[in-house]
C-alpha cells in the first residue's frame, strides 16, 4: 500500500480562528480516516460550522494547516476546495429552485457556451451517479416540486458531479422525516463503502450512534475528546458535549388538567392555492397540561398553527381562546390576550436577524408601557430585560447589543424561547422547539415547557420528532392530510404513532 493510500483524507492541523473577541476554533487538529464516516458533535457554538466553512474555503483560519491525503493544501474559497475533492451539502439547500435538477447539477459547470453537448454529458453523469450511489432523481423534475428528501440528494448529486472524496454534511436530517432520514443513512453507507469519506455535523446522538465510524466532540472551540463510536455511549457523548451530565429524558410528573384554555371546532384552513391543508379539526387544550400533535410535515400541522395564533384566516370552524371566539383575530391581540407562540421557523418569523438581541428580546411586546411609550422604545428598560432573559435562558454570547444573525442557532431559539416564556401566557404554541437545537439546549428548552404546564398553562406542542412528543406531551394526537386521526397516550409505541402519521390506522 503507498503513502498515498495510507495518509488520511483529512488532517487539520493548529487551526485557529477568532472573530473579534469570540475564539470560535482554537488549536484544533483532527484527523479523518479515508472511507469512513466521521461525526462531529457540540453544542450550538461550539465551533462545528467554522471549522468545516475553513476546510470548505468560506473562511480563512487565522494559522494552522489542512492536509488533504497527506497532502498540504491551501483553501482560499470553495472553488479551491472543490478543486481539492470536498464537496458540503449545507443545512439550508444551496439549489435554485425554479431549475431543474439536471439545471442545478451544471450550474457553474456548464461545459462551455454551447449547452446541448454539456447537457448531453451531464445527463450521462448524472445517470451513472444514481446507479453507483442509489441516488435516483428524476433530471428534468423542478427542485421546487420536489419533496425535501429528494431535494437533499440534489445536493448530494451536485458534490459529487463535482468530483467529491470527501462530503461535509450540516445537519442533513433537520428537515427529513425519520423514513427520509433512514434513506439517506442508507446513501451514506454506500458512498463510504465506495471509497467516499463523509463527515457529518449534528446534534442528534442517536443518529451519530446509528451511522458514524468515529466521533469527535467539541465544545467552547475546542475538540475535547475524539471516540469509536461502537465503543461510547449516548450518556458520555452527551456529558463531554456540555461538560456535565446530562438528562436524556424529560423529568415530569403527572398533568393536573384544569379549565379548558383553548377549543378547536371544526377548523378548516385552504392554502392560497386553495388546497385543504386542515380538515375540519376539533380538539381541546386544558390548563396544566401538554397536548401534543405529532405528524410528518407537510401535513397541516403548521397552517394549524398559524390559524390559532392569528397569522393565517381559517376558512371555516371556530376558535374560542378561554371561552371568546377568537378565529381570524391578529396575532397582536392575542398577545395582550394571553397567547404566546414560538414558531416553527425562527428565521422568518421569530426573529428580525438584523436587530439586535435585546430588540428581539421585546418583538411583539414592544408596545408594552414597560418598554417605552406610544412610538418611543425605553432604551435602558429594554437591554434590562433582555440582560435578565440571556442570564436566566444562559443565552450565549451574552451581549444584549450582538446583532441576532450573530448568534447560534440554538442561541437564537434561546431568545425566542425565553421572550414567550417570560410574558407569563394563558396559552403556549409551540412549533418544533428544539429544530437545530443541540443537546444541552434540549434539555432546557424542554424543562422550561415542562414548567409552563405545571405552573398550570395551556401548551399545545407540534413536533416532527416522536421522541420529543412522546417524552413531553401528556396527549397525543396524530395528524395526516390535515386530519386528526386519533389520539394516544406518549406511552404508545413509536411504530404505532409512525403509522399512524403515514396514514395507516392503528
């Protein structure tokens, strides 16, 4: 075997990185053997994204080296990168969506001016990759129209069009049901056991355990502790994440259900395309407990969502909130009424990522006298509150003036998490608290919720993920194709209320 063959695929080398005075990779050196897989864990801001956007060429390390099969390499930007053989598949899909997938397969490799011979050629590659990979896509679909799954292996296809050994994935199964994230564990194989070198950033230590060969972890910008992931456990991944032990479960007593704070009767939403999203719904929240629905996205739970906090009209059904009907009220109303929301998508409706955190601290309360008067913000009342929230929620950096785009995005949960929390609501929704969330924050932001319901509110939870739901609801419902389709105790098996949210009764 020559030295080739025998170096790593990836050696990093010293590196170190500081923005300002945040050291987000300090003196890091990882080794990454060729054709393996290889998980890299930590809290949100632990330093995971900078140090793979260095090995991918966005940012340039402030010293130290990359060896890629033993050989030095200078990562100047991604085109470099690609050069050297690594390709990334981003967290948020870098496709152009109104192309096709054979479109956004060629997009900056085009083959020349002439595009019917590159196209040709392309649609020849692309064919051989799906059946090297089991990685099969129809060329001429519209990424819009895809499902998200598909639109990952998109991703996938276009890295390896260009050539990658090595494949960086950020958080590939934030958006994919379990059965989509089964799949792609399955592609993941494949291309290690092809020769392909992967590295996968998560969260998620299940799946670190189900899919890696090796772990390393890192936390506060350093790499504390590098494992074989057949000879580690979930408890000591989880207590060198944080630094401490960690509780994997939810530690909760019985609900103690009261008055009923929110009723459901019969609600049903249309899209703008005039599609039924939510079929004639009927349910019930009462104070001092969790009611939770669990279902694949896609299948009605968010305009749900959005209907009861007064962001989207129902068509019809009635909503009434502590026993006034309020369907088709503004969201502002609700608020002073009571109802609090964390949203699904932080980014585009939690947060304004240009303000600062002590502005987003107040979003949608910020006509409370507490915080100023008529169209005059009290600048001092405002950091006050949010220096209380970021100490209390352990909110990092702890600088109320950061801007919100700054911070991690389970750092950024954090602040919405605690601006709803902390106005003290009648009723909670909550839409996938803990999407993108490491495992530290997890464990708070579910103690926080666990605390709303005993202090004797109404929280209705909707999660993707089964274990989240089953470990904090005290009812479940289950919904497919905008319709609920039964309810179940969180202690009913987890291929139970899988069937039921692919349609299938049980």
């Amino acid at each position: 075997m020559n030295e080739k063959s025998q170096a790593p695929a990836i050696e990093l080398i010293g590196i170190d990185k500081k923005f300002g005075a945040v050291h987000a990779n300090k003196n890091i050196n990882l080794t990454v053997a060729k054709g393996s897989i290889h998980g890299i864990i930590g809290e949100n801001g632990a330093g995971k994204s900078t140090l793979m956007s260095i090995l991918y060429g966005f940012y340039h390390a402030d010293s130290g080296e990359i060896r890629i099969d033993g050989r030095p390499v200078a990562i100047r930007d991604s085109q470099s990168a690609i050069a050297a053989g690594i390709g990334m598949v981003h967290q948020h899909f870098m496709l152009v969506e109104n192309f096709t997938v054979l479109e956004n397969l060629m997009l900056g490799a085009e083959g020349g001016p002439l595009l019917g011979k590159g196209t040709d050629a392309a649609r020849d590659a692309l064919k051989k990759l799906e059946d090297d990979y089991e990685l099969e896509v129809d060329p001429d679909a519209v990424v819009e129209e895809l499902p998200v799954g598909l639109q990952q292996r998109v991703e996938i296809l276009k890295a390896m069009y260009r050539g990658a050994e090595i494949l960086i994935l950020d958080e590939p199964t934030g958006v994919l049901t379990p059965a989509e994230a089964d799949h792609l564990f399955k592609i993941l194989r494949v291309l290690r056991d092809q020769g392909k070198t992967v590295i996968l950033i998560t969260h998620k230590l299940r799946e670190i355990m189900a899919i890696t060969d090796t772990v390393s972890v890192m936390r506060r910008g350093e790499i504390v502790a590098t494992r074989t992931t057949s000879e580690t456990t979930v408890e000591e991944l989880a207590e060198l994440m944080v630094g401490r032990r960690v509780l994997l479960h939810v530690d909760k007593g019985d609900s103690k259900p009261g008055e009923v704070f929110l009723s459901v009767r019969n609600l049903t939403v249309k899209d703008q395309r005039g599609v039924t999203m939510v079929d004639s719904v009927s349910f019930d929240v009462r104070s001092g407990e969790i009611l939770g629905i669990a279902g694949v996205a896609g299948n009605g739970q968010s305009e749900l969502l959005e209907a009861i906090t007064g962001i989207r009209k129902p068509t019809s059904g009635e909503i009434l909130f502590c026993g006034e009907p309020v369907t088709g009220f503004d969201p502002a109303r609700l608020r002073r009424m009571g109802l609090a929301h964390i949203p699904e998508d932080r980014h585009h409706m939690g947060l304004v990522l240009a303000f600062e955190e002590a502005e987003n601290a107040i979003l949608g309360y910020h006509r409370d006298d507490r915080y100023g008067r008529g169209a005059f913000l009290k600048p001092d009342a405002v950091r006050k509150a949010a220096v209380d929230e970021i100490e209390k929620y352990d909110i990092r950096p702890p600088n109320p003036r950061l801007k919100t785009a700054n911070f991690s995005g389970g750092n950024q949960q954090k602040i919405v998490v605690a601006r709803e929390i902390e106005r003290d609501p009648k009723l909670l929704v909550v839409g996938q608290p803990t999407r993108g969330v490491d495992i530290g924050a997890i464990e708070f932001i579910h103690r926080r919720i666990v605390e709303t319901r005993d202090a004797g509110k109404a929280v209705l939870l909707v999660s993707v993920e089964l274990d989240e739901i089953r470990s904090l609801s005290d009812r479940v419902l289950v919904m497919f194709a905008g319709k609920i389709v039964g309810e179940k105790s969180p202690e009913t098996a987890e291929q139970t209320l899988g069937l039921m949210m692919a349609g299938i009764a049980a």
